[in-house]
C-alpha cells in the first residue's frame, strides 16, 4: 500500500513473475493430479462399468470443444507476440476472440451437463442409485468433479484475461510489461492442457 | 549508533503511510508488518488451542465425565487439532518469523511479491474464520478430528463443511507464502548472496516452500472431494455408492506426512541459527544441514503409509513404508549431531534463546525416537491410536516446533521491537514451561503402552495416576506460558532499548538497526568473498 513512498515495493521483475507462475501451474497441475489418481484407481478397480459409462457421452461436444479450446490457446499466444510488435488493437481483437471461445466452450458445457442432469444423471440422483452400477456412478461422479472443476479454471482464467485487456486499454501492460499477459497466456494454456487430458480419460477410451 | 536508532523514527513499527492506525497494518505490504499480523493472529488462535488443551486435560483428571460428555469432547480435540495444525504449527514459524527475516537475511527490501503476501494473511484470516464459523453456529462443531477420516466426514451431522472449507482456504494461504519466498529467494539475493552463504534458515524455508508448494495441493483437492461428497454424494469415498474410505486417507497422508516437515524444517532452520551464535563458533557441517534439510523434504514424500499401517495395505507395503521411516530419521539425526558439534568447544553464552535451543533438541531427540518405535510394524500394531502417539506427536510438533517458535521470539525479539525482554522472568519461564511440558506429555507415552487408546473422555482407572501427573502437567505448562508471554508482551512496550546485534551475530539481520527501517536497508548490502553466515573468529 505504500508503494509511492517505497522503491522496492514498486520494482518489476519479469522473470520472478513468470517463475511464480510456472510455480503456481504446478501446483494447479498436482490439484487434477490427485484427481487423475482417483480416476485411475477406479478405472483399474471397474474397467468395465467405466467403459459403458464412457459411451453416454457425447464424443461431437467434447471433440468441438476440444478444437474450441486449441484455438484459443493460439489465439492468446498470438496476442503476446502482437503485444510485443506494439500492435495494440490486434492484441484486444486477439482477446475478445479468446474470451468468446471461452465463453463458447462453458455454453457447450452447460447443455451438456444439462443434457446429463435431463436423463436423471447426477450425483445423488434417483435414477443413478437405483439403475446404475457402482462403477458407473463412480464414473458419473468423477466426469462432474472433474470437468466442474475444469469450467471453474476456465471461468478464472476468463477473468485474468479480462484483467489483461483491461490493463492493456489502460497501457499499464504493455510491451515492455508485459508479464500480466504472459502470465493470462500461461494459465489459459494450462486450462486447455487440463481439457486436453480430460477428454480422452471420459469421451475416448472405451 | 545506539543513540542514532532511536532518534531514527521512521522505522517499520511508526511508519506512516497512506493509511493510519490499525489499517496502516492491515493494508501493509510491509514484509515486517505482514510478520507481525501472522505473529499476533496465529498467538491468538495458539491461545485459543491451548485453552482447548487445559479443558480436555482437565477432563482426563479423572475417570469417567468430569467437565464435558464424550461429544463435547470430540469437537474440543477435533478443533484443537484443527487450530493447531492448521493455524498454528503450519504457518507458525514460516509465516511469522520467515516473512519478518527472510528478506533482511539475503540482503533484499521485501519479498518478490509483497501484495500476494498480504492476501496471504488474509487468505489465513478467512480460514480461521470459516473455521471458528463452523464450531458458532449449525448442529454442533465437528467431531471428525483434524484428519476429517471418511466415511465418518460425510456421515456426522455436525457443521464440517465451513471447518473443510477454512482447512481449503488456509492451505492456499501456505502455497502462496511458499511460492513468495520460493521466488524471492531464487530472485531477490543481494550482490554476494551464493547459495553456499544463504543463512541455514533461509535454506530450511526453501525446503519448506517447496513441501507447501508440492504438497498441499493434493490435500486441497481431497478435502474439496469429501465437501462434495457431502454436498452432493459423488461417491469416491463413499463404500456404498463403490468409493474407497482408505483411498481418502492415503490421498490425505500424502499431504499431511509432508506438512510435518513444512512445521519442523524451519524450526530446525531457527536452531541452526540460534546454537552457532550463542557459541560463537562457525556452524558444524553447514553442507551436511543443507543436504539433510533438502533430503528430508524428499524423502518426507514418501513414508505417508506409516500413518496406515493397521488400515489395511498390502504387508510389502508396510515394509517399504517402514524402512522409508528410518531412512528419513537419519538426516534429523545428522542435523542434532551437527548443533551439538558445534556446541562443542565452543565459547557459549548462556542466555534464553540458547536454553530453548539446547532444551528443543533433548524434547526433539525423544520425539523422533518414539517415532521410530512407531515407524517399526510390530510394535505399530500395538501402539496404534493409543496415547503414545498423542505423546510422540506432540514431542515432536509442540515440543519441536512450539520450543522453536520460543526459541526463535527470544532470539529475534530485540531485533524486531527494538527493545531486550526480562531475562530473568524468560529464563523462569522457560523453566517452568519445561518442567510443566515433561510432565504434561511423558506420562502418555508410558499410558499408551499400557494400552490407553487415544481420543475417548473416558479411560479404565488403571489409567488414573498417569493421567493426573499428565494433568497437573498442564497447568506447570500453561502458568510458564503465560509467564512468558506477559514477559515479552510487557518488553515490547516498556523493555530498554536493544542494541543492533545483542547476540553477536554474523547474519544480515543482525547488521541493520533495531527495529529496522522500512526497507531494511539504506544500500543493498554486498557480501564479500570472504564473508559468510557463521564466520566467527
């Protein structure tokens, strides 16, 4: 808070806030791991209730919001290199663009899980208990944890690229500062490296 | 130079900044400050815990109920418990002495990231929140105790959800401090600062940020999965919908084993500063402190089975999980060979610090053995949630952690007020604080192998003389304590002026004023080849 008084409080070093990011991603990355280690015991213990578990998704969702997401991970990286060129209106342009898949992708999300919870597929339902195996409840349970999870970084990292935009408008991030939005890049490519793990674990293996 | 320090009025404590008060605190991205916040609430939260300690002490004064019914007693461990870990051991020492010295140490002005460090304080602030929410209002406080062991998590009616919630909140308060100090020490060393001059402190913390880091994720996401397993019944832990309950405690333990060396690397880092000062003599095996601090928070990673033995795993299992028990005493053995190394010959200055130094490592040694008779598998199966594993924990985190904290406050304290406590009141209440904590926690070891399960109100009366020697213990134990703690609030306010380096010690902090100025120092300093931590002539 006192930063105006103090030099030390307002220096700026790139390479501490990248290195602090790749920290942080690390630890993003043991948070699905754990998840990733519960999803593999079940596997192991019910390969074939999570093989027809599996076959209720819908493959053309997930596969679109597959190509969704690898596009904004390129339209963000895109924006940094037009960051650095001082293109400022092509590095908004490059945002809005990621932001709207973004938001894409989470409306897909949102009818599918709406599809699900329509055919009485939810945690605790009624249908589940009486109808499914407890593998495959196990497989039910886990798709929503985990891709509900996913969506909550997804809706984070929306956040932090609207911060972006906000502080490139203003020009305090810029091409010379520009760690905020390499640190935005950083973390949207781990939204999407997530979701490229996620989708063959539920939609492809069979 | 004394008389220069305190006509020196801007130093960290009366700054003033753009806001006054209580919220030139609160809104401080000051490092010291943010130090001092962690010192004052976690103090808070300790005395708390402590309270909650007496009232189940005072319960097992005799058999049968005697102040509370079996359910008030479950909550009152399980929020001691809670309290203690979570609020108090975890934090403790990194977050309060840590955010005050690790800058001054390696020469820098603050930490790399001095806002996320303030949000980690409020990050802890809400924790303990959610935390005391859950023990104010809904059905009852919970009951689980601290490790939350499913099934039970998600079948007690009592309100275990904001406690989850609060246990979530505090960890990532803990990854953002470790990732702040795992930066700024990669980043922010002064010209000079090599790695092989870093204070021994500074080296524990970088172990430490690195468990936080690496560790406490995993937990983050169990707790997250019994919360919604609560909420919405997904099954992963639960047997009837196919889930596994033992599933939940490895993926706990794998955490949790970890977050014993995150509470008792940096006390051994503040004890490695502490015995080469008091014996004015360069630190014995500084390398070999270095190796085994950085061994033990990798082997720590992998000996959480020990937690399981009678659980259910496989007998291989249990042997490597045994043998990797011994394996990570042997680098905490190194380390109390090396302290009394370097005690050896030295020219000791016997003071406070020194006696809270040299009695952590009497209270450690017996802790960690009693942890090898609990890391050995036939005498598990006998030992297992009894109260010698009450009394072998608490040797090690009370004893370890809590003798270091003191230790490390009597040392640091002239540095950080400005002013020199009550020797004579620190001394007495080192005393009688000790005497109080042998009496208090040696009798359950000797309960625990008579049989004397852990976590009941109630006990056989073969069990009563142990019990009340344990007891009375207590009291010894709270009346040093408050002893001390009156001792160093009164100094803070009232005691004579501390000279820069009362101790006569060779790290940075002890070369800038007293209590230092808002950014440490003037001019960076630069360390000279010759020049090192312990360099004493």
């Amino acid at each position: 808070m006192e930063q105006n008084a103090h030099g030390a409080h307002t220096h700026y070093d790139a390479e501490a806030s990248k290195i602090g990011m790749w920290l942080f991603i690390s630890t993003e990355l043991l948070l699905f791991g754990g998840l990733f280690i519960v999803y593999s015991i079940y596997r192991y213990l019910n390969a074939d209730a999570f093989h027809l578990a599996g076959e209720e998704l819908n493959i053309t969702i997930g596969a679109i919001n597959t190509v969704l997401l690898l596009v904004s991970s390129m339209t963000i990286a895109m924006s940094t290199s037009t960051l650095q060129l001082k293109k400022k209106g092509a590095t908004l342009g490059l945002l809005a663009v990621t932001i709207i898949i973004g938001l894409v992708f989470l409306v897909n999300k949102y009818f599918e899980w709406g599809t699900k919870f329509e055919h009485g597929i939810f945690p605790g339902s009624e249908h589940m208990l009486n109808e499914f195996s407890q593998g495959e409840i196990l497989f039910f349970g886990l798709y929503f944890v985990m891709t509900g999870l996913h969506a909550l970084h997804i809706i984070v990292g929306l956040i932090v690229i609207l911060f972006a935009v906000v502080r490139i408008q203003k020009g305090t991030v810029h091409e010379n500062r520009a760690a905020l939005l390499e640190n935005a890049g950083l973390y949207w490519h781990l939204v999407d490296l997530i979701w490229i793990f996620l989708f063959p674990l539920f939609y492809l293996i069979h | 130079m004394q008389k220069e320090n305190v006509a020196n009025v801007a130093n960290y404590l009366t700054y003033k900044g753009k806001h006054k008060g209580l919220l030139g605190w609160v809104l401080s991205t000051d490092h010291k400050r943010i130090g001092l916040l962690y010192l004052y609430s976690i103090m808070t939260m300790f005395s708390v815990g402590v309270l909650l300690g007496l009232a189940m002490k005072f319960e097992l004064l005799a058999p049968g109920k005697t102040i509370m019914e079996a359910q008030t007693y479950n909550a009152t461990f399980t929020v001691h418990g809670v309290i203690m870990i979570f609020m108090v051991v975890i934090p403790g020492l990194p977050a309060v002495f840590g955010n005050f010295l690790l800058p001054i140490m390696i020469g820098a002005k603050d930490v790399a990231f001095p806002k996320l460090n303030l949000l980690s304080w409020w990050l802890y602030v809400a924790g303990v929140f959610l935390v005391l929410s859950a023990v104010i209002f809904g059905k009852g406080a919970p009951d689980t105790g601290w490790t939350f062991y499913a099934p039970y998590s998600f079948k007690t009616g009592t309100n275990l959800l904001p406690a989850i919630f609060g246990a979530f909140i505090l960890g990532f308060s803990s990854i953002l401090t470790g990732l702040n100090f795992l930066v700024t020490i990669h980043r922010m060393r002064c010209p000079g600062m090599k790695w092989s001059k870093l204070p021994l402190f500074v080296w524990t913390l970088y172990g430490t940020a690195w468990i936080q880091l690496l560790a406490t994720p995993v937990v983050g996401i169990t707790l997250v999965l019994v919360a919604l397993e609560r909420m919405f019944g997904v099954g992963v832990f639960d047997p009837a919908l196919g889930g596994d309950p033992i599933l939940y405690q490895h993926l706990f333990w794998i955490y949790s084993h970890p977050a014993v060396y995150i509470m008792i690397l940096p006390a051994m880092g503040a004890i490695s500063e502490i015995i080469p000062t008091f014996s004015q003599k360069m630190i014995f095996g500084y390398k070999a402190i270095i190796a085994s601090t950085m061994a033990i928070a990798f082997v720590g990673y992998l000996v959480w089975g020990h937690h399981m033995f009678t659980a259910g795993m496989s007998g291989t299992a249990q042997y490597y999980f045994s043998l990797l028990t011994f394996i990570v005493a042997i680098p905490s053995a190194i380390k109390v060979f090396n302290w009394i190394s370097t005690m050896y010959k030295g020219s000791i200055n016997v003071q406070t610090p020194l006696y809270w130094a040299v009695s952590f490592i009497f209270v450690f040694l017996i802790g960690g053995l009693s942890g090898l008779v609990l890391g050995s598998l036939a005498a598990n199966v006998h030992l297992h949630d009894t109260a010698f594993v009450v009394a072998h924990f608490h040797y090690i985190v009370f004893g370890g952690t809590g003798f270091a904290f003191f230790a490390a406050a009597h040392y640091w304290f002239p540095k950080i007020y400005g002013r020199m406590y009550d020797k004579g009141w620190a001394n007495a209440g080192w005393l009688i604080f000790f005497i109080g904590f042998l009496a208090l926690y040696t009798p359950m070891f000797y309960l625990g192998i008579m049989g004397m399960p852990r976590r009941y109100y109630d006990y056989l009366d073969d069990f009563h003389g142990g019990n009340i020697l344990s007891t009375f213990g207590s009291w010894i134990m709270v009346t040093g304590l408050v002893i001390i703690i009156i001792n160093l609030i009164r100094s803070a306010r009232k005691g004579p002026a501390a000279e820069i380096n009362p101790w006569r010690g060779k790290t940075l902090e002890w070369t800038v004023s007293s209590p230092p100025s808002l950014e440490n120092f003037d001019e960076i300093p630069v360390i000279a080849e010759d020049d090192g931590p312990y360099n004493y002539k």
